[in-house]
C-alpha cells in the first residue's frame, strides 16, 4: 500500500459533519452541566470508586477531539503529509535520476575502456604488421641485392673468362708469329705457310694452358 | 494573590461542580500553586489554551512547506515527530497503520502541549480525569469501529470469545469473552488513569515539596522545582504512552497476513515486529 493511498485526504463535507457533530457533543456537555443532569450519577461513582467524573466535561472533550481531528488533519497534517510525501517523491526520483545516470557513465565508461583496448589492440597490430611487412622487405630487398650481386659476379667472371680467352688467343697467335718467325729464320727455307699454321695450332691445342 | 493563582481560581470557579466545589478549590488555590479540578468552562479555557497553542505551531510549521528543504524550526519539529509517529504506526500496526497517524499525532500534541502547559500555569486538562477519559473514550471507541471495519461486527465480537472451542466449553468460550469485554472497557481506565495520575499526581508531588520549605524555615524555596527536569520527561513519555497502546490497540484489532509476513521479516532483521 502506498503511501498516497493509504492516508486519504478528508473532503470538506466530513469536515463540516464533524466540527458540527464535536459542536453538538460540546453544546449536549454543557447542557448536561450547567442543569445538573448527570450530578447524583455523578456522586455515585465517586462514593463508589473515589474518582470524580464530570460527563458534562468528559462529552465536551469528545466534542472538541472530534472536531478538532478533522480540522487538525484538513488545514494542516494533510498539507503536511503531502509535502513530506512530495518531498520524499522528489528525493526518490532525484537518486532514482542519479542511479540511471551513474549506470549510463559506467557503462559509457565501460565502451570508452573498451575501444581504447580495441584501438590498443588494432595500433599493435598494425605496428606488427609494419614491422613484418618492412622485415619482409628487408628480405626481399637483401635476396635482391643478393641476387644482383651474383649476377654481377657471374658476369664479371664471364668478362674475365672472356677476356682470360681472348687475351690466351692473342698470346696463342703472337707465339705462333713468333714461333714462325724463328723457324723461318732457323730453317732458311720457304715453308709452306697454312700447313705450318695448322701444324703449330694443333700442337698448341695439346698444350695445357696454365693459368 | 499573584496572577497565576488568580487565573487558577478563574478556572475553577467558572460554574458550579459537584458539591460547590469550585469555591473550596478556588479557595484551595489561593494557598497553593497547584490548581483544582477545573470547572467546565475552565477546562474548555483550558483545552482553548492547549489547542491555540497547537494550532499556532501548526500554522507556524506549514508556513515553511512551501520550500523543497524544509528550514524553519516549527516545520523541521514537526517532521520529525510525523517520522516518529509514522515509525511508531507501521512498526506496531503495519504498512496499512499509516492512515492512522492524523489521528495519533494530534493524540500525541494534545498529550504533549497539555502536559507542558500543566508547567507553565499549574493547570491543564490532562491532569483532569473527566478530559482524559474522553480522549481515552475516542481512542478506544475508534479502535472498536476500525475492528467492525476491519473483521465486521460479528467478527470482530467472536475475536472476543478467543478460540473455537468444543460445544462442551460453552462456558469457557463464555468466560473469556466476558473477560476480554471487561478487558476492552478497562483500556478506557488504563489510558485515562495512567495519565491523570502522573499529571495530577505530579502536581501534587511539586505541592507537597514546595511545602517542605517552610516546614524547614526556608518558605522562599520551593523544591518542587527540582521536579522540573522529570515532570518535562513525563510530558513527553505520557503522550508517547498514550499513542504506543493506541497503536498496539489498533494493531491487535486490524490484523493483516501481509503484516504478520512484514513482522516476521522485522524479525528476521533484528527489528521490533508489529504486537499481534
């Protein structure tokens, strides 16, 4: 049961039929006092039990506290009832507000906390990803320089071997010039010159070359 | 004759009581501080005095409602009493105890009011017997009309003749219901007596201490004086009283399940659980 229902507002019609029924309670009291009505009943208790009641007083007490509860409870308890209650309702909502906001910052703060894991999570990956991907440059770029610099070596050593040929071809003719010269000279005689040639060429192609 | 006596005298002598009475009183309070049994018109002088002064601290204490926290004395005075009372209410009766409070908290102020103005004037219409009897004549009648409400009028007369019995305890049945209606008619005498004892019997007490003083040759010192600090707790433990049985009278004759459930988990919390 709420507190709204369960202290109900009085209505101006019980207000009026009380002070009107405390009025005649007090109006009936004084009646009964000032005429004396309930005197020897009166004696009579008090020489019974030794406690002097007045029913004039005791009915105008009546009167004025039923009157007096509706009156106290319309002007002013009602008021301030519903004022406490209202206040109570405003305090409730208030913290109820507060409740609800601090549940959206935490959850707010939860996100927040979260995407800055996931953008943690995505700035180390990334950085990872670079770093592999210029670990794997460096591969490729050192297997290039790598295979470049064979390749250079591999035609180096053919230049070489090229020019090493050439160079043993030219010695080769210069001493079969010289070879020719000199047995010219020795022999004195017309040689047939080709057939000397193919001679001197075939004994230099017996010869092991030294390098 | 000093003012006080004089009004005390104006109280008493309004009309003629029982036996002429007034005049002896009157007479009486010329000696004494104490006042006598107010007449009629003094006890509705009284009982004008006692709500006036009720009605101007409610006046006073509504004037500060219209602001969210309260700040003026009367209204913060008065919350807190409503808080007591409603603690009080739904402690002992139930949830459904707090329509009650109007009721108990005007109980509660009369009791207070008339208890405090019974220290400042030596006269006040709970220390007359014929007054508390009334209020205890609305407390109790109250109690009975909210039992027919709740149990109806049949009901509420067998909750009386305590527990179904067999046919051949007719006459138990009969001897407790007679035992528990002299039981409810005695809540009127325990309710008015219990405070017209302590107020009047207060009076009485400070009369007959401030007489020591001139049997011990020091008239200008009244002891009854001393008194003050416990009459000032009496005024308020007599309305705390007064309302704590009007509330476990209300709760014995209201009783709820739901309330018998919320008592047990007061129980269960260490908490004082409503009287059933």
């Amino acid at each position: 049961m709420s507190q709204e229902t369960a202290i109900k507002k009085t209505g101006s019609g019980a207000l009026v039929g009380s002070v009107l029924l405390g009025a005649a309670f007090i109006a009936i009291g004084w009646f009964i006092t000032a005429n004396g009505v309930t005197t020897n009943t009166e004696h009579s208790i008090q020489e019974a039990v030794g406690i002097h009641i007045e029913f004039g007083k005791l009915l105008g007490t009546i009167g004025i506290f039923v009157a007096m509860f509706k009156v106290a409870d319309v002007f002013f308890l009602t008021p301030l009832f519903e004022a406490i209650h209202g206040r109570t309702s405003e305090l409730e909502n208030t913290f109820s507000e507060a409740e609800n906001l601090r549940a959206e910052m935490t959850q707010l703060k939860a996100d927040y906390e979260k995407r800055i894991t996931e953008t943690e999570n995505s700035a180390r990956e990334q950085i990872q990803a670079q770093i592999k991907e210029a670990q794997d440059l460096k591969k490729e770029l050192m297997a290039d320089a790598q295979r470049k610099a064979e390749e250079y070596k591999t035609q180096a050593m053919s230049e070489i071997d090229t020019e090493k040929r050439k160079t043993l071809t030219d010695l080769r003719l210069h001493v079969t010039t010289l070879s020719l010269q000199a047995t010219e000279k020795l022999l004195s005689e017309n040689v047939d010159n080709d057939r000397n040639r193919k001679i001197i060429d075939d004994f230099l192609a017996t010869v092991e070359v030294k390098n | 004759m000093d003012l006080l006596t004089r009004f005390n005298m104006l109280l008493a002598s309004g009309t003629e009581t029982v036996g002429g009475e007034a005049a002896e009183h009157g007479a009486e309070a010329a000696h004494h501080v104490v006042a006598p049994l107010p007449s009629f018109y003094g006890l509705m002088v009284l009982i004008a005095i006692v709500f006036l002064v009720m009605i101007g601290f409610l006046a006073s204490a509504k004037g500060g409602l219209n602001k969210k926290f309260f700040t003026k004395t009367t209204t913060k005075l008065l919350e807190q009493l409503f808080v007591f009372i409603e603690g009080l209410a739904v402690g002992i009766i139930g949830a459904h105890g707090r329509k009650y409070i109007p009721m108990m908290m005007v109980f509660w102020l009369t009791i207070f009011i008339g208890n405090l103005v019974a220290l400042l004037i030596h006269a006040s219409p709970t220390s007359d017997l014929s007054f508390n009897l009334g209020m205890a004549l609305i407390a109790v009648g109250y109690v009975q009309f909210e039992g027919m409400k709740a149990n109806g009028v049949v009901g509420h007369f067998r909750h009386f003749a305590g527990p179904k019995l067999p046919l051949a305890m007719i006459p138990i049945t009969l001897m407790i219901f007679i035992i528990e209606i002299i039981s409810e008619t005695m809540k009127n005498v325990s309710l008015s007596l219990r405070l017209y004892g302590n107020i009047y019997g207060g009076g009485e007490a400070v009369k007959a201490m401030n007489n020591l003083g001139a049997q011990y040759g020091v008239p200008w010192l009244n002891f009854g004086d001393f008194l003050f600090p416990i009459k000032l707790l009496t005024c308020v433990v007599q309305a705390l009283i007064f309302c704590l049985l009007f509330a476990v009278y209300l709760s014995l004759v209201t009783h709820h399940e739901e309330d018998h459930e919320e008592g047990h988990d007061h129980s269960a919390h260490g908490e004082t659980a409503p009287a059933h």
